[in-house]
C-alpha cells in the first residue's frame, strides 16, 4: 500500500480523537500533537459517532443550565432589577458570542483533541501561551467544579437542612444539621462522589448525559409552568425573621415571609429598577460587578461541545451548528425566566431566598431533582474536564518532571493521578464556604480563557497563514478584538486585584515555560506574525532612502570552522551596531556531483551555535566551485531590500594553528561532518555541533579562513578582498583572534586602571599619505567609536596615533585632528608618533625623487603650509584609495620598523587595534606580495582588525 499524502492523513486524524469526557485511551498519540518520546501508540477501536444534537447541543446545555438558572437567577434580578439583569446578559452573551465565534473559526480549521481550550491555543499560539492558559483552565475548571459543589451543598442545606439562628423548623425533613463545617463536610461527601465516579465510572456518566439532560428540560418545563398554574402564596424566608415593608411597594409582609404574586403590574414595576443589598450568605455588600460574576458562571460551557470533536463524523459541521444553537436557546430560556420572575416574584423573596422556584413548583421536588443533577452533573463534568486537561499538560512535557506523575494512566486509559490531583484542589477549594464567594475568580479565570482563545483566532486571522482555512467564516479579526476588550474590561470591573493577579500567574508561567520547556513542533504564531510584519517593513525599507546620518555596520562574516573562530564571531557581534549580521560559509562542490543539497544539514548545527554563543546572527551557507566564487554569491544575494551586507570581514591568511574553542565540559565535539553518523563510543553523549575536526597547519592556513577548501591560495585570498572593494563593500581582515576572549580582553592588566582600543587612521604601506584624512580613515574612526558604544566596551578608551614627521608641525597636526573628533562627537586621546627612522628606511630604498612633495623646514612660512595642506586636502581620496604602485617597493626593514613602532607605543597593550587596510595592487601578479607586507606589518600585535572603507560613514551634519 503506497504511504498517503499528510493533507490524508491529517483529515484521517479527525476519526480518532478521543473526547475531554471519556477516559483517553493509554499512550495514544495524534498526529497533529507531538508525543513524548517515551508514549507508544497502540490501536484501539474507533468510538460510535454522534450527532450534532448528542455531541454538542446537550453537552454544552447541560453545562451552562445549572447552579445560576435554579439557585442564582432570582438573586441575579432581585439585586439588579430587570433593566440591569438583561444589560447583564446581554453583555456575558456578546463577550462569549464573540469567543463562540473563534472556537468555531480553530476547530473548524483542523482536529482537536482532549484539552479543550489548551489544546486550540497551544497548537495555535504555541507551548508558551498554551501551557500557562492551560493551567488557567485546568484552575477554571477546579474551581468550576468545586462552585457546583458548593451550589449543590447549598440546596441540600435549604432543602434538609436545620435552619441557623434559632429559626423555626418548617418540615419534618430538615434534620441535618447546618453550619460552616457541616457545609463542609457535606461538600467533601459529593467531592468523594464526584471522584469515584471520575475514577471508577467516567464512561457511565458519558452515556447518562441524555438522561440527566432530559431531568433538566422536564424540570424547567414545570418551572415555566408553574408561574402560570401555581396561585399567589406567602413563602416562609429563610434564617432570622426580618419586618418590615417589601422594597416593590407591594406591601408589608408578615415577619419572615416574602410573597409570590402572580403576574402583577406592581410587582413588575417594583423589580424594574436596581436595588443592591447584603447577601444573607455571605454577609457582603453586593454590586453591579460581583452580581455579574455569579451571572457569568452560567454562561460558561460554551466549549463542552468542541471538546468532544473527536466522536462526531463531522466536526466543522458540528460545532458551529450545536454550539451557537445552545448559546441562543440559554439566551432565551435565561432572559425569559428573569421576565417572568420580575412579574411574579416580589423583591424580598429574590433577595431573601435563593430556592424560591422549588417553593412556587407545582410539585417542590421537581426543581429539587433538577438541581441536584445538573448542579452534580456540571461538577462532575468540571472535574473530569480539569484531570483530562492536567493530563494532556504532562503529556505534552510542558512542565518537565514536575506534571509526570499525572501521564499515568490505569490499564482502561483513565489518567488516575490527574483525577486524583483535581480532586485534592477542588478540595482546597471548598474551604471558602460560600458559592459567591469564589464566583469572582472563577469568572476571572474563564474571561482570561476565552480571551486567549480570541487572542489564538485573531492572531491566526492576521499572520494570513495559507494553512488557516477554517469552514467557518462568520468572523473576523474584528470580532476578537471585540472579544478580547470585552473580557478584559470584565475582568476588571468583576475585581481589579483578582484579574491583575491572574494576568501575571500567567505571565509568569509564560517565562517559565518559554524558559524551562524543550522546543516543541507545533508551530509557534509568533513567527508567522514576525514573518508578516517583517516582509512589509522590508518593503518599505527604501534603498534610495539611505543616508550617511543613519549608517550602521551590515556585516558579513566569513567562518571556516566555526570551532576555531568563536573570539571573532563574539567580536563581531559586539561591532555590528544592532546591524545585519550574517554568518556566511562556503562548501566547496558541484550540486551536479552530489545526490542532494549537503548544506541543508548543516543549518541545525549552525543555528545551535548562534543560540549557544547568544549572538545575532543569520546564518548563509553556499555551495561553490571555489571560495571565490562562494564569496561572491554571499555578497550579492546576502540580506533583502534595504538589509544587505555592506561590510565583508575575513579571518587573516598566516599560519597560526587553529584551536578548538567549542570543547567544553556541557559540549561535546565530533569526529564526523555528518549529522547522521553514529558515535564511535556508544555510551557517548550526542554531539551539539557537527562541524569538521580541526586540521593542522599544513592543511589550514587560519582559524578565520573563509572557504572549507585547503586549496585557498595566497592569490585567490587577496581575489576576495580585491572583489569586495569592486562591489563596494568595506572590508576588514581580522588577526589574531583565534585566542581572542571577551572578557578577558576587557579585564585590566594588574597595576594597570584602564581598557585601551588603538586606532592608526593611517595608511602605513604609503609612509608619504599621513598627514591625510580620508574616507578609509574615518570608516576606521567610526567602527571603534561603535565599538566603544558596546556596553561591554563602555569603560575602554580610544587611543588615537597620529605619525608625523620632524618637518611638521606636530601641534598643529594634533589640534587639527582634535578639531575633527569633536565635530564627530568621538571621544578618544591622540598621541603624536614622530615616525622619521621608519619613513627614513622607506626613503632610502625609494630615492628622494619618488617623493610627492618634500617636506617643510622649519622656517617655512605658516601661511605656505597650511595652502599646501589644502590643496592635498582636495585630491587626498583618489591619491590615498588608488592602487599604489610603489607596493613592491616597501622594504622588509621598513615593515618591521613599523611594527616595531606600533608596539612600542602600546604600553600597555590594546584589547584590540585598528589598522589602515590599503587597496590590494593593479597587477594581480602582486598579490603575494601585498599579503607578505600586511603579514611583517601585523606580525605580533594582538588582536587587529586592518580595516578598508570605501563609502561615506561619518557626518557633522544634524
């Protein structure tokens, strides 16, 4: 059988998803969700499917009728009047219709799985926003659970219940005692309930739904019933008698009692309008706001039906279909109740009796029987819920070793631990004693969830991925904003503290997660939107916009071995200015020759070292015939639109030996180039980078060499930089970094206060051009003024060497190039270097006619001299930048003479200089010669860069 395309077998997943409600099969994997290496998947037979109406309109039903439409609907509208009521809803069911919205955009766009909203936002926003939202659901439905829980033990008390206070018993039945522990103990039986059923008969309370669904219809049925056949009556209130006159104006009532009218024009009229008091369970003053978040506890369960997307044939069908049509039946059901209560129901007995539908039913057990169930059906749902999200928490190993307990499942699949787990908080929970009283972080938590859900459709909906492609197309991004405000406003008015709270519990799981957790392959939303929003300022980045004021360092890096050249790859970062950097290497090869592309392996390599090295950098890497030929693809095709390399740096051509600065006690090396090879040594750790072995010097003239060939020769090395300077790209060659250290180069010798940089803004090779400044000098001023802006280089100072010879005027030679660094606005101290031995032995071999000009004499005119600097002034690029042609004259002497000059002056020595590269000669059959200069001129000094500037970097202008 030929193996089927992932668009088949990503639409074949939907057939085997299992539900939030039933026991997750042991190890079972889905494609669409990364598995722990460690899960094994095991076949296990396909679940009976449901239809819309089983699978979606009654579980989310029966998840939204229960502790608010029995015991809280007349609380809700005796503290708030009609008006406000209705505002109430209308404003919950516009909050969670835009979150409908986006539940029925992701699941439609793909199959969903256990976890409910962990799984859409984690799969959509990745294992950072995923985990923590997930752990604010998993908390939502603990305390969800343990709300019911406590809802249920409050109609056992008010039905069984011993009135407090020393009220009257007014049945037979009332014999249990009450009381804040009793309540608690009366919660931990229905808790112990609710655990045996998750951990013994999960799957008996998935098939009894129906049942408990048709309970909970017939009860509502009598419930509207009975405000039309059930005649006006007085109703005995509970807890201590209160006289006084009904707040509707209907009436004094006897002391203790409240009364059920009937439909009365006064009655309505008497609840229209606000009315706020203290709530006899919790002795608190009530408000707009901690009204709504009991309200809103029954507008939750509007994602019951989409967790279950697995046991549907069609689940894009399904959803948006059962979802939206239970959200607009609860909507009429609830503000049809509220209408007929404000008729019939006066205020006192709203305010004073939150059973008050069992005492006007035709027959009291009715409502009785449906709060029981449904208030034990929804809490048993919540428990159920929060283990299978707990669980599918520690499958995913967001949390490392601390969640793995809750992976272990019982031999039918039943995440056991996790159960247990749920329950032991839910526990906690229920010490809070009240319903109302956790209401209000109950609320918060499910307003921060659905929040994150339109926050996952939205983000979807702007990355403009090709992939998001839901069925359901009745939103827009719009419509999450909208969400999104909606909850946060919310969550605030129900309680500033509760919500800022929450925000940052998430926020700090947020970093934990992002910190701590193993890089997952879910795909992450923040790198499509990066992607988005990157592609449209790369297109407004305007080449033709440039200018001189904003130019920053673009540079490309050319790296052999990436083992040998960590010092410069580090330096480099620290000079780039918050410019492009790009890491480039080239293969030598023929895609001809070979059977696939050999450099799609090594980008993994590659980028760990930018992560290990916390650098940033992009990573090119070519194939070529020669290095040569590999330079010059990098420098034309590097970067895009605005972002192009401008800068070329390349490791020095001498005969250092390379040395591995990637060994390390955390890192281990590898003796193969290729990814695939396996260890020699079994019980070896695997390899973080799989780059060559080091070779000798015999085979590799540099640690910095730019190529990966050994055939890169003298001439073809001087090639490269003599391109570069045609492309007009600057270009620096760096020595002696092989050894280089941060670190240790900024660390002071003992004895000694301070960090030197030196700068010799001079070309050397042309003893008759120092008294220019040109646009290489100031390319070489402005690199270690952006080098010295490197937090890490703040404390180094610059040291400025300016030659001169003993006929010139060496105070005005230095007050004139202090002048120009403080318009530059660079901070360095310049030192006069009399040079005349150095230029003597150039002389000496060149003959005094091949000088340009003679130098002054003492007693030469000051107005002669500064006219005969002017008119050098004017000339000074195109005579310092042309190839020199007395190249091949510089004698070994003189080299070494300068060099001697250039350490003589170091004291104490430099972290680092910077030299004057002059352009590599005409005739190309002096390339050798040229590097055999720059090698006596560099010889020993450290850690240097020989700088080329070609363009314009520095202005005085504004």
């Amino acid at each position: 059988m030929t193996e089927r395309t992932p668009l088949l077998h990503y639409r074949l997943s939907t057939s085997v998803n299992e539900s939030e409600l039933r026991s997750p099969p042991a190890g079972h994997t889905v494609e669409q969700r990364p598995a722990s290496p460690r899960r094994k998947s095991t076949p296990h037979r396909q679940p009976q499917k449901l239809s819309t109406f089983f699978g979606v309109v009654i579980p989310t039903l029966l998840s939204m009728f229960s502790v608010v439409v029995f015991l809280r609907l007349g609380f809700v509208v005796g503290q708030c009047g009609l008006y406000q009521a209705i505002a109430m809803f209308l404003v919950a069911y516009f909050i969670i219709s835009m979150t409908v919205l986006s539940v029925c955009a992701i699941s439609t766009n793909g199959a969903l799985d256990a976890g409910g909203a962990y799984y859409m936002i984690s799969r959509a926003l990745g294992p950072e926003f995923g985990g923590s939202i997930g752990i604010m659901f998993f908390l939502a439905n603990v305390c969800g659970s343990a709300l019911y829980v406590l809802g249920l033990v409050e109609a056992i008390v008010a039905t069984f219940g011993v009135p407090e206070d020393g009220a009257t018993v007014s049945s037979s039945y009332q014999v249990l005692p009450s009381g804040y522990w009793w309540s608690l103990l009366y919660g931990t039986g229905v808790a112990l309930l609710c655990l045996l059923v998750c951990l013994v008969g999960a799957h008996i309370y998935a098939k009894a739904t129906f049942l408990i669904f048709l309970v909970v219809m017939f009860v509502l049925g009598t419930i509207f019933i009975s405000f039309f056949a059930v005649r006006p009556r007085t109703i005995p209130l509970p807890g201590p008698a209160v006289p006084g006159p009904v707040a509707n104006g209907t009436g004094p009532g006897p002391p203790g009692f409240a009364n059920f009218t009937g439909f009365k024009l006064d009655t309505l009229l008497g609840n229209l309008p606000a009315h706020y008091t203290v709530d006899y369970t919790t002795g608190t003053m009530m408000t707009f706001a901690t009204v709504f978040a009991v309200m809103f506890n029954g507008c939750t369960g509007i994602m019951a039906g989409s967790n279950m997307s697995g046991r549907w044939g069609n689940p894009s069908y399904s959803i948006p279909r059962g979802t939206i049509t239970a959200v607009i039946f609860t909507f009429i059901i609830y503000n049809l109740l509220s209408l007929l209560v404000a008729c019939s129901c006066d205020r006192t007995l709203l305010q004073r009796d939150y059973s008050f539908l069992r005492d006007i039913n035709v027959w009291n057990p009715f409502v009785t029987i449906g709060v029981y169930s449904s208030t034990l059906s929804a809490a048993m749902s919540n428990l159920i819920g929060a283990s299978r999200i707990l669980y599918a928490l520690a499958r995913d190993d967001l949390f490392g070793k601390v969640l793995s307990p809750a992976k272990r499942t019982s031999h039918s699949g039943n995440p056991w631990v996790s159960v247990l787990i749920s329950w032991f908080l839910v526990q906690l929970v229920l010490f809070s004693g009240k319903l109302n009283t956790i209401a209000s972080i109950v609320t918060i938590f499910f307003l921060l969830v659905y929040a994150a859900v339109d926050l996952a459709c939205l983000a979807l909906e702007w990355a403009s991925a090709p992939n998001f492609r839901p069925t359901f197309r009745y939103f827009t991004w719009h419509t999450c904003v909208l969400g999104i405000v909606g909850c946060a406003i919310m969550m605030f008015l129900i309680n500033a503290i509760y919500a800022s709270a929450s925000i940052a519990f998430m926020l700090l799981l947020l970093l934990l997660i992002h910190y701590l957790s193993p890089t997952s392959s879910w795909g992450y939303i923040s790198q499509a939107l990066i992607f988005h929003q990157v592609r449209k300022y790369l297109l407004m980045l305007d080449v033709r916009k440039d200018h001189v004021k904003f130019w920053r360092p673009q540079v490309l890096l050319m790296v052999s071995n990436p083992r040998s050249s960590v010092g410069l790859i580090t330096f480099i970062n620290d000079i780039k200015k918050s410019g492009l950097y790009v890491l480039g290497h080239v293969q030598l090869g023929d895609l001809n020759t070979l059977p696939s592309d050999p450099l799609q392996s090594q980008y993994d390599s590659w980028l760990s070292l930018v992560d290990h090295l916390n650098i940033k950098a992009f990573v090119n890497l070519t194939l070529a015939d020669s290095v040569r030929h590999g330079v010059q693809h990098l420098l034309f095709i590097s970067g895009l639109g605005g972002m192009r390399p401008n800068t070329l740096v390349l490791g020095f051509y001498d005969g250092c030996l390379p040395e591995d600065k990637l060994i390390g006690p955390l890192l281990s090396t590898s003796r193969s180039t290729d990814p695939a090879s396996p260890s020699e040594d079994p019980e070896e750790q695997p390899s973080l980078f799989h780059f060559a072995s080091l070779r000798g010097s015999s085979d590799r003239k540099d640690s910095g060499e730019i190529g990966d060939g050994k055939v890169l020769g003298p001439q073809e090395y001087v090639a490269v930089i003599a391109d570069a300077m045609k492309m007009l790209k600057n270009v620096a060659l760096a020595r002696y970094f092989n050894h280089f250290d941060r670190a240790q180069a900024l660390s002071p010798p003992a004895g000694k206060g301070a960090v030197y940089v030196d700068v010799w803004p001079v070309n050397l090779l042309r003893p008759d051009s120092s008294s220019y400044v040109d646009t290489c000098s100031l390319f070489l001023l402005q690199l270690a003024c952006i080098l010295n802006m490197v937090r890490a280089w703040r404390k180094a100072r610059l040291r400025l060497f300016l030659c001169v010879e003993a006929g010139r005027s060496l105070r005005g030679s230095e007050e004139k190039l202090g002048q120009l660094l403080k318009e530059l606005r660079i901070k360095a101290n310049v030192y006069t270097v009399p040079w005349d031995e150095q230029v003597a032995l150039h002389w000496q071999r060149q003959g005094e006619s091949g000088r340009k000009r003679p130098p002054f004499l003492d007693g030469d005119k000051e107005e002669e001299r500064r006219a005969a600097e002017e008119e050098e002034e004017e000339n000074e690029d195109d005579y310092v930048n042309s190839f020199p042609s007395n190249a091949t004259r510089l004698s070994d002497e003189y080299l070494s003479a300068v060099n001697k000059l250039i350490l003589e002056q170091a004291r104490p020595p430099p972290a680092v200089r910077f030299l004057y590269l002059p352009r590599p000669p005409a005739d190309t059959r002096r390339y050798t010669t040229y590097l055999r200069q720059l090698d006596l001129l560099t010889q020993d000094l450290g850690p240097t860069l020989l700088i080329h500037g070609v363009t314009p970097v520095i202005t005085t202008d504004l």
